[in-house]
C-alpha cells in the first residue's frame, strides 16, 4: 500500500469518524425531544378564539340569509298582489329580482372577506402564542403537521397539540 493509499484511507476513517459523531450528536439532540409536532387542524379547531370567531360569522352569515329571504318574501308578495300584469309590474318585478342578486353577490363578497379576515387573525394568534410557547420551554423547532402531509411519520410521543391547546387558550382567555 502506498503512502498516498494510506493518508486516503486514513481521511475516510477521519471522514466517517466525524459523521458518526455527529449523526451521535444529533440523535443525541432529537432524543432531549427539542424538536415536536401540532396536528394544526387540531389546534385552529379547538382554539378558543377560532371558536368565537366561528359564532360571529355564522350569526352574520345568518343575517345575510334572512335579508335574502325577506327580499325573496316581498319579490313574492308582489308577484301575487298583481291580477293583469302591466309593463310596469314587469319593470319592478325585474328590479326586485335584480336587487335580489346583486344583494347575493354582495353578501358572498362581504362573507368571503370576512372568513378571510378571520382566518388571519387567528393564525397570526396562533403564530404568537406558538413562539411564546417554544421560548418559554426551549423548543428547537415546532412542525404543523397538515393534512397536506407537511409530515408524514412522527413518534406520537412528539404531539405536543394537546399541551400547545391548553397553552394558547389560557393565553387567549387571559390565564
């Protein structure tokens, strides 16, 4: 064996040395259990804020509905108070049902806006109460697990979404 083979295989024991070290060290690492997951649909779900937030939306998206239905009522009122229909019952029977429409889209705007306002707020919520809680237990790294498949396989032992629940919420309600 030549001296150029021996200091090659001596770099690659050197190489493979310090790999294993340091495959040992991140084991090592993982094993102190600094790096955990949340099943995020989970935790939006049961968090308290989402939940309120959820109510309100659904207490105008009723509204919404209701409007509709009196504009429906009244469209339908009109239509049976009429015995010979005229050109002008015609006339007022299409701006009813315009206005009926273009009160539907409205409303599908204004709801569409105001999911999407929400959704923010409560993730952006989330966000915060996440960072706090990583800082306050000296937490590496906090996956959300999707059902997108953002992580495929975790020890169960790593779902903190329980723990992280609890703590956003008593956060939220001001515990």
């Amino acid at each position: 064996m030549t001296k150029s083979n021996k200091i090659n295989i001596t770099i690659l024991i050197v190489i493979g040395l310090l790999l294993a070290s340091n495959g040992f060290l991140l084991l090592t690492h993982f094993n102190q259990k600094k790096v955990f997951y949340v099943n995020t649909s989970e935790l939006i779900s049961n968090f308290n804020y989402a939940q309120e937030l959820e109510e309100k939306y659904k207490k105008i998206v009723l509204e919404h509905e209701d409007t509709i239905k009196e504009l429906k009522v009244r469209l339908n009122a009109f239509a049976l108070q009429t015995t010979e229909i005229t050109d002008e019952d015609v006339e007022q029977y299409r701006k009813y049902e315009l206005e009926i429409q273009n009160k539907m889209e409205q409303f599908n705007q204004e709801n569409y806006e105001l999911q999407n306002k929400y959704n923010k707020l409560i993730i952006d919520r989330i966000n915060n109460y996440v960072y706090e809680y990583g800082e306050e237990n000296n937490i590496k790294i906090i996956f959300g697990a999707t059902d997108a498949g953002s992580i495929m396989y975790a020890e169960e032992s790593l779902n903190i979404t329980e723990d992280l629940l609890f703590y956003i919420n008593n956060k939220y309600d001001g515990e």
